[in-house]
C-alpha cells in the first residue's frame, strides 16, 4: 500500500501560504455567498472553478498525480477552514480527497492510478464513495450489493443510498461483495450501461451539497475495474479510508463550531436588552465560555489526532475519538448558538439557524457516533487484553 501521509512534498513555507489562501476563498469569496448556495441549492460555477484552480480538487493526492501532496495533519488545517463556511463548499471535493481518492491512492494498481488520478486531482473526474446501502451504512459487514464473475467480467447488482456528488459523479468507487465473507471494490464510471441515479435527496441542511440513491442493474465491468486487483482488498481499503475520513470530518466540525461561536460573540456584544448588550449578562457569557472550550478542546483534538495518524501511531481509535468529540460538540454549540441569538437564531437565512441544521448530518456518516463508541471501547478492550 502506499500513501502520501508522509511525504515532504510542501514545506512549511508553502503550506503556510495554502493555508492563507485557502482562509482568503472561503472567508472572501464564498461566505458572502452562503445565501445565494442554499436558496438555489448548488455551489456556483464560478466557485467550483475557483476552487479547482486552487489545487482543492486534489490536495490531499500525491504530487505526482497532479495533487499537492497534503498529509493528514495539513488536511486538517484545510478542513477547519472547510468548515466555517456552507458545508457545501467541501462536499465539491471532499471525496475526491478523501474516502474515494484514498482508495485509489492506498489501495489501486499503477494502471487504476494511471487511469484516474490526475483526472480526479484537477477536478475534472468527480468520484463518489459508493459504500452505504439499506441496512449496511457504519457497518460495511452487511452489504448486499453483489459482484459476480462473467467470463472475464464482473457483473454488479444492488442499490446503494445518500451517495454524495453522486448527481454529478463520474466515477462510482462501488463496494460490492463477491462472496459471503468477501468484500470488494470496483471502478465503476458512471455512464456505465445499468447504472441509475436517482433524484437528488431532499435533506434537513446542506443544501448545494448533493446527495441521491444509485442502482447498478446488470453492471458489467472488466477485470481491470477491480481496485488493487484483488477481491481481498475491500473491505480494508474501506475501513482504512473511512478512518481516515473520521479525522477530516471532525476537523470540519470544529470549524463550523468557531464560526457559530464568531457569530454568537459578535451578536451578543451588539444586540441589547433593556438597554444592555446582552453579551454583558453572566448566563449568556456562560454559554459563550462553554461554546468557546468545546472549540478549543476539539481543535486540539483534531490535529492531535491527525498527528497520531500520520506518525502511524493510531490509525483506528483516535480518529473515532475526535469524531465522535468533534461532532457531538457541534451540535451543541450550534444549539448554544441558537440560545443566544434567542428568536432570531430561529429564523432561515440566519447563519447559526443553517449551522444547526447542517452540522447534525455530522453525527450521522461515515460513521454514527454509536458505531465510534464501540469502536474507541472495543479497541481500548482488545488493547488491554493483548497486553496481558
């Protein structure tokens, strides 16, 4: 397996200025347009092509795929600002980076890498995670989707739901199982005779990040649509990238945590009661103290966390733990937030009102927080009797 978590390809120097420029896009150029995304429900042409002249279709890819070569502990920095704006900026190419991108990357032959990489690192190929389906989303264990051989071919069968970018996806990473104890992946593009999307998913927040349902009906695919080759590697490749994810999104949660607590510091210094900023009444600071530790210790958290992975110390407990933390702290400062704002903060085209909506799904994919308990109790167990 290779991987680009430890690679030299940016210096600090150059990092330091991604970053910079990273913070410039999102706070200049796409909050003020935070409206105008959720009333139509997409992100504009101009900010996808933006963004994929920024390099941010591919950051998080090796260099020499045309990526930037970012390691998890860079990613981070990146999704913290990720977060601070419409959720739907980083659902543009947070596959592509992330659980999609890395199975290729960790997991795909040099012609599978060849064939895809530079395409989805420019943004030109848009590759959807094709994992969860009725009753098998945080556990993979339980898929039904099947792939059976066909002469030289695999023919896919099954329906896969909550596909993100699957409206506009092309390339399908689908997890299919081959045999009862067997998972693998499969290449799969989305012109592909058989495969159906269906419309777009209509959600509680996150609007302009596109969700829908994908059928595969009769997909024949080749022998060289197989990732890795091999029917062994599915199943790893979608822990391993899912893990990875977990860190990713946990970041993200705490940047949208600090801009729900931005927004509630600058609200409650302004609004008065009685003649008084309410900022200066104790219980509204106590709120705003709860919120402002549950950011700090989340950030602290998160890159903690992405440290220990790309050190390779921890690649299984720690990034549930900072989802599972990250996440859960969100939702409540984002409630914390709507507190403060008192009725204001209930009406639409507030930004702490589209905060709270859209951090739940959170706590939701690529894992619930549910599946993360039992994976931090269950590995911590495991831990101490291989010890003994």
């Amino acid at each position: 397996m290779t991987s680009a978590e430890g690679n030299d390809a940016v210096t600090e120097d150059e990092f330091r200025e991604i970053l910079a420029q990273t913070r410039k896009f999102v706070r200049e150029f796409v909050l003020p347009r935070e409206r105008e995304i959720a009333a139509n429900d997409r992100v504009p042409d101009d900010i996808v092509d933006r963004a994929k002249a920024m390099g941010l279709f591919g950051y998080a890819l090796p260099p020499e795929w045309g990526g930037l070569g970012l390691n998890l502990a860079q990613d981070v920095e990146l999704a913290l600002e990720f977060g601070y704006t419409t959720l739907a900026l980083r659902s543009l190419f947070g596959t592509n980076n992330g659980i999609a991108g890395q199975v290729l990357v960790g997991y795909g032959t040099d012609q599978q890498k060849q064939r895809w990489l530079a395409d989805i690192a420019s943004g030109s190929v848009v590759a959807s995670f094709a994992l969860t389906e009725e009753g098998a989303g945080s556990d993979p264990a339980s898929l039904r989707t099947a792939a059976a051989r066909d002469g030289d071919d695999w023919v896919i069968d099954g329906q896969k739901r909550f596909i993100t970018n699957a409206p506009v996806a092309d390339l399908f990473v689908v997890f299919a199982r081959t045999a009862p104890d067997r998972i693998a992946v499969f290449l799969v593009p989305a012109r592909t005779p058989g495969v159906e999307v269906g419309p777009k998913d209509r959600k509680m927040g996150q609007e302009g990040a596109w969700t829908a349902e994908v059928r595969f009906q009769n997909v024949r695919v080749g022998e060289d649509a197989l990732v890795g080759g091999s029917e062994d590697v599915g199943y790893r490749a979608a822990m391993s990238s899912l893990a990875r994810g977990r860190v990713h999104i946990a970041a993200l949660a705490v940047g949208a945590a600090q801009r729900a607590l931005d927004e509630s510091v600058a609200y409650a210094a302004g609004a008065t009661q009685g003649g008084t900023a309410i900022g200066e009444f104790q219980l509204v600071q106590a709120m705003l103290a709860d919120m402002q530790t549950g950011v700090m210790a989340g950030r602290a958290l998160v890159r903690d966390a992405a440290r220990l992975w790309v050190s390779e110390e921890d690649r299984r407990v720690a990034p549930s733990v900072a989802k599972l933390y990250c996440t859960e702290m969100a939702g409540k400062v984002a409630d914390l937030a709507v507190q403060v704002h008192g009725g204001t903060g209930y009406m639409r085209d507030v930004t702490v009102e589209r905060i709270y909506r859209d951090v739940r799904l959170l706590r939701l994919y690529e894992g619930t927080s549910e599946i993360q308990r039992l994976i931090i109790g269950g590995g911590l167990v495991r831990a101490a009797q291989r010890a003994r």
